[in-house]
C-alpha cells in the first residue's frame, strides 16, 4: 500500500490574520487529505512547553503551507471545532522529506 492509500481522513486550514482592533479574522480553505490517528500523549509544542496533544496527523510536505498560529478542523468533527496547532515537524530520510506530521489538542 502506498502512503497516499493511507490517507483517508480530510482537515481543512483555518487562517488567523489580523485584522483592525486587536481582532483576528478566520478564512476556512478547502480540504486537504490526511491521515489522523487518535492518541493522548504528552509532546512539548513549539514553546517547549509540555502540553497534551489529543491527536497526531499525518499529510504530504507540500500542504504544510501554514504554521501554528492558524488552527484545523477535522472531517471527524464536521468541520465544526477549530483545533489548536501544537507542534509541525517534517522528517526526512537521507534523501528527501516523506511526509509531515502535525499535533494537535
């Protein structure tokens, strides 16, 4: 089975930008396929802080086209619950990064 065969889940990215008065506004993008894999365990975020990430998600290199400051909302969910970004790491193996990962709570 390929890693693409892997993804079967679907988030899409909600965009944090700031807007006039201290206030932020949100843009919902389309759905971008991956995989989530349930799990409570504790990871330090990009504070270094140790925090409880509720899930771990999985997706290709290329979507990471956002940071921590914006947040996702999972198809598990319906789209309704905008869950915060903690950690984004991007392994690679000697050649090239194979996929992203992405904890969230």
């Amino acid at each position: 089975m390929s890693f693409d065969g892997l993804l079967i889940d679907h988030m899409k990215v909600v965009t944090m930008t700031p807007a006039a008065w201290m206030e932020t506004s949100e843009s919902v993008g389309d759905a971008i396929v991956c995989r989530i894999m349930y799990g409570n365990i504790l990871i330090r975020d990009y504070k270094g802080e140790e925090v409880l990430s509720v899930a771990k998600i999985f997706c290709k290199p290329d979507d990471i086209t956002f940071n921590h400051k914006d947040k996702l909302r999972l198809d598990d969910d319906g789209y309704v619950f905008s869950h915060p970004i903690l950690k984004i790491i991007k392994p690679q193996n000697s050649i090239h990064i194979h996929h992203a990962e992405i904890w969230i709570s």
